[in-house]
C-alpha cells in the first residue's frame, strides 16, 4: 500500500511494540521481533500490489520504485560498536537498505563505524523513545534556547560521522528549521517537528487511527478503530442473528450428487440437510423502456441555531446547502387523495380499537391501521415516536397540522434500536399520559403496536434497511446498530401508515439524514414528504428529550453548557473552521466534567465529516457526551445547523 501510494521510505520502527507486541514501550522490543518484521516488510515492499490497491489499474504492476526499507536499531542492540556491527549487518540481510539509531553526538562514533563498514544510518534526535524517563518521559524537547543549540551540535555531529538521513522528533517548528538549515546536506525528517524539514514520517498506526486518540501532532487519515469495531460487532450480529453465512457466502452439492448423498445417509441425518435450491428465471430488460428520471427533492426543516429563545426561521435544504427560509412559506406537503375501499374504524369497535383516552382512537394491529387509511380520502402526516412524549413531540404534532388534514403519531418502543446493554427494558412506557397530551393537542388517531405486530419474526426480523452512507459516522460509530433499527422501523411505519407527509425533529441530525436519504434511495420520495421541525429546548437552551428524566438535578444543572458550548463555537460561520468548532466545544464541556464522545462538523448530505481546516458553513455541529453523578448517567445528543454563507 505504501508503495502503491508513492512512499519514499518505510521505516520499520520499534513502535512495534506498542503497535503490535502489546507493550507498554518500546524498551522491550528484541532483535528477533524487528528482524521478523522487517523481513515481512521487505516480501510487503517487493510483492506486487492487487490491482484493488493500486488505483484498480490492472495487475499491479504499474507501481513506482520502491521505498527504501530502514530498520530501526532495538534498545540495546548498539551499546557497543562490535553488537551494533554484528546487529545491523543482520538489518541489512533482512532487507533493509538503512539502519536507524536513537541518540545524538554519543553514538556518533557508532554511525561512524558502520558507514566505514558500508552500512548507512540514519539518526534520530529530539524525542528519543528509547531513553525517554531521562528525558523527562514522552515530552517536546528543544523547548529552549540552549537545549535547541544542543540539538543542533547533535545534528552536526551525526552529519560529520556519515549520517545520511536524519530525524528529528517532537520539537518546535523553529528547531526543526534550524536544525534542516545546520546540515543542509542531509536530509531532516521531521515527526512532529514542523514542516521547513525535507520530509516526514508518522507511526501509520496514528495515522490510520488505530489506536484511539494520537499525539497532537498527529493528522488522523482514517479512523480504522472505529471502523474495526463496527465490523466486528456487525459480525456478531449477523452470525448470532442467522444473517451469516448467507446464500451468497456459500457453496452447494450438485443436484445429482446431493440426491446420491442423501442416499448414503442414515434417514435421521438425511432429513436435516436443507432442500436444494432451484435457480429462479430471469427476465431481460426491455431495451426499449424508458428510463426515469430521479425525482427531485427538497425536504424542509430547520433548527435553532443561536441563543436560547431565539426566534429563527426554519433552514430549507436545497441541492446540499441550507438556506434559511421564512416559515411561512415551508413548502406544503402533497394532499393525496385516497378513496376509501372499506367502512369507518369506529371507536370501540370489534377489530380491536380501543379508546383509553376520549377522542383519540388507539389503533393496536396493523390490520387496524390499514384500515384507518383506507377510510380515509384525506392527506395524512405521521409523527413517529417512542412515546413518553414531552413538548417537542407535542410541536411537532402542531407542525404536522399545518401540513395535512389529519395526523397519526405512532409510540412504539422499537427494540430493533437498542443494543443489548442499552435501556430499552427500563425506557419509559407512559402510554396513558402520552394519549391525554396528544388529545390536547387534536390528535384523533395513535397507532401503539406490540412489537409482534411490528416484528412478527422477532426483532429485527429477516430484512433491515442498512444506511450504508453513515456506517462508522459520528453517532452511528458510537451504536452502529442503531440507524438500521430505525430506517427499518420507519419503513414498516411509512408502509402501514401510508402518510403523505412526515415529521422529525432536527434534534436528532443523522436520524433525519438516514431518513431523507432513504426516502429517495427506495423511490418513496415522490409521494413522501419529509419536514424536518427545529429542536424543541428548555427556556436555558437544553435540548427536549425523553431521556432528559434520567438526569439528576445536578446533571440537569450542568446539562444547559451544551447548547451554549455549540452556539458560542458555531457564532461566526463565515471565519469559523472544523477543527477549531470541535476542540473548543470538546474543551468547555470537559471542563464541566462530561465525558464527549464526539464533536462532528458534517457535511448535510453525507454525513461526512470535514477537514480541520474546513469552513463550517453550510454544516450540521452535532455532539453525545455523557453526564455522570455517582452511578446515575445520561447520554445526551444536540446538534446545531450553520446554513450556507
């Protein structure tokens, strides 16, 4: 890979040990384990890459030169010049072309002798792993005057006894430039060092995000970890779930074969194997049918994105940017009229409708449901929900008025959304009091299923919606089970409810994502609308959720920084960057002693999270940290939308 990616040396360092070896350092790394890791990079470096790592161009063989291999001398093998001789001649029938030892005017003499023997080397000063406790432990060096002037009669040292490359590890920027210029023969390779060096080097398991958060200096290509995480826990999954192995990831018997075999079977084993599979015949295409035009798409919405209270329009998102919009003219929602092909569902009637609060007809099966629908030949807006309803949901029902005749709200507590350490046997179920807040508010229809009326094969049943697009994003990296459950679940909903228009709070960013995308993925678009209404807050700014009851009266004093952090961070959007966003707000809420699991500044479309560097207009900010005190806690989410500038 990294010569396919055009590298220019491969170093093969003793960060193998906390890499790969499971050690606290790299102190404990052998002369056995940096040989065979070498001769595994060296069969990696000269092999010929498969054409899905170069680019999909061909064989493979359209690579560039080779990197330059470079071994790194362990921690006690140059004490002496007869074991760094004997040592780095072993690197060099391992394959590599250099050798690199830590230190600075005291191992001169050592580089001396090995490039009188023929071996080059490369040095290494600053941050010297190795000899780290005497360095005050992993810390910046060179950080005065005086200790950089010894930096720089180091560099010196090492050029005059025959270094040809040279690195110089976690010092200031100024350092490493001077230190470049003090030998401007041999070329600097800087790891956190600055960039007026020739060149530069990172552990790639940092780069690639393999090991949890990396030195500052450090730029994150990759977040590997989570990526990892995902993969193994979707495994799980799907081979605790019967999901795999699939048809696809198996091999079959002959037809002829098979029959011979159940033959040959005793009769209580022949009965076990599975009937063969017929092939099913395929029809081809027309070529004469017309191809459709995807339709296209605006769903409408917004978010409070300022001070607590603040009056703002709601945000419209057109082709990828959010502009604001006045909210009287948020696109209306499509009146589709139905006719009715069945009676009324009365109230109290014989098909299991049943009226626990006046006027709001409960609708308990999907038989009900259907029927409800087709009784209907006015246009429908669905509010999903959890139940345990407080006044954002209650907004959003009233936001859902303005857009159809009639409205529906769903309480389900889907357990297709819940891992299985989360809380969905203690997730309150307070169906009464949701039914009484709900008449006050109009609604004459609640569709409340069991989850075998929903999961009639159990939970999560044999097909899901997957929302690929998000897998390892944000929210999805910290419960990658979640977004499955719920487009599978709003699919189901959307199918039984048939609504004309639907309703989401942007409280939940990447849940409305997952929806508008797969509203257009599965061609629903055309015939769905989707509203997404602002987030619902608490007169300090706290975002309305259900499981704001979880937090003690200390958390809830604490919890209204959120929203602040997220404001404040995000005030100036024509001059703000991503980077900056994500360190203040992680910083502030820290220092209010909650525990952030991510600070993301993502595109609207994607998901996709942007470069540092990245203006964060035209961005949704959305932040889970978790509150604690004693053993009581509470994962909160919030989100703030930055239109386009």
């Amino acid at each position: 890979l990294a010569r396919g990616a055009s590298v220019d040396l491969v170093l093969v360092g003793d960060s193998l040990g906390n890499c790969r070896l499971g050690l606290p350092d790299t102190v404990g790394v052998t002369m056995d384990d940096m040989l065979r890791a070498l001769h595994a990079v060296r069969r990696g470096v000269d092999a010929l890459a498969p054409a899905a790592y170069n680019g999909g161009g061909g064989d493979g063989g359209g690579l560039g030169p080779k990197p330059a291999v470079v071994g790194d001398m362990p921690f006690g093998s140059y004490l002496v010049e007869a074991d760094a001789l004997k040592n780095a001649a072993a690197f060099r029938m391992a394959g590599a072309e250099l050798v690199k030892l830590e230190g600075g005017r005291g191992v001169a003499p050592l580089v001396r002798a090995l490039t009188n023997a023929g071996i080059p080397v490369m040095g290494h000063i600053g941050l010297l792993p190795q000899s780290a406790e005497l360095q005050g432990g992993l810390r910046m060096q060179g950080t005065t005057a005086r200790s950089a002037m010894e930096l720089i009669t180091d560099a010196k040292a090492l050029a005059d006894a025959g270094a040809v490359l040279l690195v110089v590890e976690c010092v200031p920027s100024e350092v490493g430039a001077a230190v470049q210029a003090a030998v401007p023969d041999v070329p600097v390779i800087g790891i956190g060092a600055g960039g007026d060096v020739a060149g530069q080097v990172l552990v790639c398991d940092d780069f690639l995000g393999l090991h949890g958060k990396p030195p500052s200096f450090v730029k994150m290509y990759a977040n590997l970890a989570k990526t990892s995480a995902n993969a193994y826990e979707a495994y799980v999954e799907d081979v605790r779930s019967g999901a795999f192995p699939g048809d696809t990831h198996m091999r079959r018997m002959k037809a002829a074969e098979l029959d011979l075999f159940r033959e040959m079977l005793p009769p209580n084993v022949a009965q076990t194997l599975p009937s063969p599979v017929l092939p099913v015949p395929t029809t081809p295409a027309s070529p004469t049918a017309p191809k459709m035009a995807a339709p296209s798409t605006a769903p409408t919405g917004g978010c409070r994105n300022g001070l607590p209270n603040a009056k703002v329009p709601f945000i419209e998102f057109v082709a990828g940017r959010f502009m604001p919009l006045p909210k009287s003219s948020v696109t209306q929602a499509r009146a589709i009229s139905r006719l009715s092909s069945g009676g009324r569902v009365e109230k109290g009637s014989s098909r299991g409708v049943s009226t626990e609060a006046s006027e709001v007809l409960v609708l308990r099966s999907r038989s009900d449901v259907l029927a409800w629908r087709r009784s209907l030949a006015k246009s429908v807006a669905l509010v999903p929900t959890m139940g345990n309803l407080h006044e954002g949901h209650l907004e959003l029902v009233d936001e859902a008025k303005r857009h159809a005749e009639e409205v529906i709200v769903s309480i389900f507590v889907n357990p297709a959304q819940f891992a299985a350490h989360e809380d969905l046997d203690v997730y309150p179920r307070t169906l009464e009091r949701d039914l009484q807040l709900l008449q006050g508010r109009g609604v004459r229809a609640v569709f409340a299923p069991g989850p075998d009326e929903m999961y009639p094969t159990g939970s999560p049943g044999g097909t899901v919606v997957v929302p690929t697009f998000v897998r390892g994003k944000s929210e999805d990296a910290c419960r990658p089970h979640f977004f499955t459950g719920v487009a599978t679940v709003c699919l189901k909903l959307f199918n039984l409810c048939q609504p004309d228009v639907v309703i989401f709070g942007q409280k939940d960013a990447m849940q409305c994502a997952v929806i508008a995308r797969m509203l257009q993925d599965l061609l629903l678009d055309s015939r769905i609308s989707m509203v997404i209404a602002p987030t619902s807050r608490e007169s300090d700014g706290l975002a309305r959720s259900s499981r704001n009851s979880y937090l003690t009266p200390a958390m809830r004093r604490r919890a209204p920084a959120i929203y602040k952090a997220l404001s404040t961070a995000t005030a100036d959007a024509s001059t703000g960057t991503a980077g900056c966003v994500r360190k203040e707000v992680t910083a502030k809420l820290e220092a209010e002693g909650m525990e952030v699991s991510y600070v993301s500044v993502a595109d609207p479309c994607e998901m996709e999270e942007k470069e540092d560097d990245a203006a964060i207009a035209n961005s949704v900010v959305s932040i889970a940290c978790l509150l604690s005190e004693g053993d009581q806690q509470c994962r909160l989410i919030d989100n703030v939308v930055v239109p386009a500038v």
